[in-house]
C-alpha cells in the first residue's frame, strides 16, 4: 500500500488558512490598475481607431469604435501542435510528479469562500418539471465558490473563438470550457477545448473568472491570450489533454498547481476536488458565469490505455466543466492528476477525467520547453 497518500478532505475542514506575507508584484499589480482591448488584423499596419459618442445619459456614457471588416477582437494563437502519447521526448525517468507554486502574497485556504451568485432562471420542461442536468450522478453536490485566495483562483475559464476554413466558405464558432494554471505560462485543459484545424483562432483565459470580468477577484485586466497549445488531438477519454502557452506568463504572479501521475492505490478515497466553469449548477442556467468546486469526489475505476488512464469518479459534471482540474492537497501542495473528459455509459454512468503518465509528461514538457 502505498504511503504518499493525498490529505482526505475530512482532515482539511479544520486548517487554517495561511496567510500571504508578501507584496503583490508589480507585474500583477500592472495587470490589475490596466483594462486593454485588444484587436488584430492582417498585417502590421494598426488600424486607425475613431472613437464616436454612442449614448449620452445621466449615470453613463458609451462610444462605438469603428473597426470595419477586417479588425476582430483578441490575440490570435500561431500554432496548434498535434503530437502523440509518449513522443514529447520526456523519458519515463523524468518527473512523474512536480510542486505547486504559491506567491508570498497570496493566502491559502484549503477550502474557498461559498459565492453569492444570483442564479439566472431555473431549467425546466415544457410540463413544468424540473431538469436534472446531464451528467450530474444523484444529487449535484457541485457549489457555486468566490475565488479569492490560492490556489483557487489559479483555474479559470477559457473562452474559445474560431474560424473554420472550407472549400465553400468560412464558418465560425465559439465555446468555453476550463483550465488550470500548471506552469508560470502553462495551463492544462481537455484537447477537446482545443479548436484543432481551426485557420484562426482565439483562447482567453481568465484565472479566477466569476460573473464578469469587473468582479473578478483578481481585476478585470488578469488574463491572457493563448499563443500555442499542444496536445493529442485523435483522443481516447484517456489522454484528452492539451496544454496552452500563454502569452502572458500569469503563473510567475499568481502561481500554479503541481501535478502527480495517478496511482491506483489512491482508488475508493475521498481526496479530490474538481473545479469548472458549467452551463448548469443545480438545476440552474449559469451559461459558465460562475466557478464551481466538488470535493470529497471518489475515483471508482480507473482504465488504463498506454500513458492515458482514464479516471472514472463520481463528481458531477455538464458542459462547460471540460477541462477542469481533478486534484487533492498532499501537505501545503495542491497537485492536480486528471482534467475533466466527459462521461462514460454502461452498466454504471461514471464522468471522466484523463491522467496517467501522458498527463505528467505533457505539463514536464511544456515546463521545460515554454
């Protein structure tokens, strides 16, 4: 039996949190006192930007900025790399578990502060009865947090835009889904978040998101763009994992999960929590305006495919919780061991979270070649 065990939750009700003895850095502080909108276009030439008063009223003023067909919001990402389970270059004698990272400004607390959300509308059908969400296993037991202290404002949500290029024309699209931060420019998230073969391509990741960027903990200016991403793009459940480089490195401010790869021994144990960005909470259409976190989550099985395992738990789930960190505390360390897949049908409807060893190899290769 093995001894590294992660924390149980019970033991985590009564800590205290640590409190942050440093001063924010000034680049953080920066990105806070800041609030830029970017846009491209194609070219190097800027566009010449007019701003024009749109309304004019008592308690507000607005402009409209005309930008013309060829400027767009974001940052592009340059490059979507495709690689394969154990062809990254890390040997199985590398790391197969790394530390977290915690700034000395910033407290931690083992468990965040419940958020006070007004949920939109309640779901229900055209008979009045209620909607039970999908993928949720019983009751939902997921809850609505503020992400205030560490490590919990190092997940996030990421917001995907997207033009597809075919021989009859562009179509374009957008989603959201989840990520963590697991390097100082590093974030993990499911390859399925990830728009492969997209022409043009936005991700925005916002650590901390809640309700908006002008309530958000950390400011409504901490967040990035995504320069690269890289991961296994014709994906089991098992390795549906990617991760991105961001332009920003949010991580050298803010800080960052560590990572373990799973071990069967860990199975049956209430030790992980899970954090994402759903649609649904409860019943209720949040449209992935607010974070939510479950802990105390049990791995029940787990199917191993290669370097991809497939961890199948009873945490509750629905579209927009893709990406999210599955993880636990081992002391002061959070590590993460999976990020969220989806579901699996059967005899018994499980969700899924990808880990293994081509979970750890994929963040050991972005640590060190980003």
């Amino acid at each position: 039996m093995t001894t590294d065990l992660p924390t149980p939750v019970h033991d985590l009700v009564g800590r205290e949190e640590i409190p942050g003895t440093g001063k924010m850095p000034k680049e953080l502080d920066d990105l806070v006192r800041s609030n830029y909108l970017y846009l491209h276009s194609r070219g190097n030439a800027a566009p010449k930007l007019n701003p024009q008063p749109a309304v004019t009223a008592k308690d507000f003023s607005a402009w409209r900025v005309p930008l013309g067909p060829s400027v767009l919001e974001g940052i592009p990402g340059q490059a979507l790399e495709q690689t394969a389970v154990g062809k990254l270059g890390v040997g199985p004698e590398d790391p197969q578990s790394q530390g977290s990272v915690r700034p000395n400004w910033a407290t931690l607390s083992f468990f965040p502060r419940p958020g006070a959300a007004r949920l939109p509308r309640f779901l229900r059908r055209r008979n009045g009865k209620r909607v039970v969400p999908e993928f949720v296993i019983g009751n939902d037991d997921r809850r609505i947090f503020y992400p205030n202290t560490w490590p919990w404002f190092c997940a996030g949500r990421i917001d995907v835009s997207c033009t597809y290029t075919f021989p009859w024309g562009e179509i374009s699209s957008s989603w959201s889904g989840t990520g963590a931060l697991v390097g100082k420019n590093v974030v993990l998230t499911a390859s399925h978040v990830v728009p492969w073969g997209a022409s043009t391509w936005t991700m925005k990741f916002m650590p901390g998101f809640y309700y908006n960027q002008n309530q958000t903990p950390l400011g409504s200016g901490v967040y990035s763009y995504t320069e690269k991403a890289r991961g296994y793009p014709d994906h089991e459940q098992g390795d549906d994992m990617a991760v991105l480089k961001l332009y920003t490195p949010l991580g050298d401010s803010l800080g960052y999960f560590g990572y373990k790869t799973y071990n069967d021994d860990w199975e049956g144990g209430a030790y992980w929590t899970l954090i994402g960005y759903p649609g649904v909470v409860l019943g209720y259409a949040t449209n992935g305006a607010f974070p939510t976190r479950q802990s105390g989550i049990v791995i029940t099985d787990d199917d191993s495919d290669g370097a991809g395992v497939e961890l199948e738990h009873n945490g509750d789930a629905t579209d927009g919780n893709s990406g999210g960190p599955l993880w636990a505390w081992w002391g002061d360390s959070p590590r993460v061991i999976g990020t969220h897949s989806g579901s699996e049908y059967g005899a018994q409807t499980n969700n899924v979270a990808a880990g293994g060893s081509a979970l750890a190899e994929l963040i050991k290769w972005a640590r060190d070649n980003w």
